[in-house]
C-alpha cells in the first residue's frame, strides 16, 4: 500500500470513526508515528506513562464498523503495563499522557498494529479504530 493511499484510506476511517465528513486539525491529533487520535472525554489527575500499569476498557472495529473484540462486553476492563510490549504499539501511544476517565478514539494505521492472528479473521493489514476509556493507573 503506498503512503499516498494510506493518507486518503486513513482520512475516510477518521471521517466513520468521528463521524464527520472533514476532521478539523484542532478535532483529531496525528502523531509522527500516524497515529490518529481524539479526545472524546477529557480525564482528570496525572497523565498515564511508560513503566506504570493501566486498566483500560477498549472496543475495537473494523473500518466499516464491525466490532472485534471488547471489553465492555463482559465489563472485563485490560491491564497492562504502558510500553512494556503487552499490547499493540498503536494502542501503547495512544494510552500514553491519558489522564483516569478520559475516553479517547483512535485510528490505528497497519504500521502501529502488528500482530499475529489476533483477534481472530482480522487482515494483518487492518486500519483499526478504538474507543478507549482510562479507568485507572496502578502506580509501579
């Protein structure tokens, strides 16, 4: 896939995911790395960082919506320990500076979701979206 059909294959995933036709720059946040984020729910408190664990709830989709995995589902929220490997690199960036009770939306491109066949029939080459709602940071 080529950078250019990237950029327009990722900018028609935002427009699903924050359900806009245009998202403003001030709307949506592209890191270097190309992921994308929104701040959905503003947090409160200190800003989640590397070596600290994280409980999280996080629903992920397909681009045309499908979801593929949740934790809301079964109210089972995720914990794992920021930069430490344990997740996606796309959803390990996009925890990063997210304060308790933020919800934040992300757009993760192919790049920052390496991974093996997990969840189960999704493309390696899947643009995924997550909703993402920090419910507590676990000081080491």
């Amino acid at each position: 896939m080529s950078q250019r059909h990237l950029t327009l294959c990722l900018g028609a995933v935002v427009a699903l995911a924050f359900g806009v036709s245009c998202v403003a720059p001030s709307r949506a946040v592209t890191t270097t790395s190309g992921l994308i984020y929104q701040i959905v729910t503003p947090g409160r408190g200190p800003a989640a960082r590397r070596g600290q664990h994280v409980r999280i709830h996080e629903t992920t989709t397909l681009a045309d919506g499908t979801v593929i995995y949740s934790t809301r589902t079964n109210d089972k929220p995720l914990t794992f320990l920021l930069g430490g490997n344990q997740v996606i690199a796309g959803v390990d960036e996009g925890v990063t500076g997210m304060k308790v009770g933020e919800r934040r939306r992300l757009v993760v491109p192919p790049s920052l979701s390496r991974r093996s066949s997990y969840p189960a029939n999704t493309p390696p080459d899947a643009i995924l979206q997550y909703d993402i709602e920090l419910l507590e940071v676990i000081e080491p």
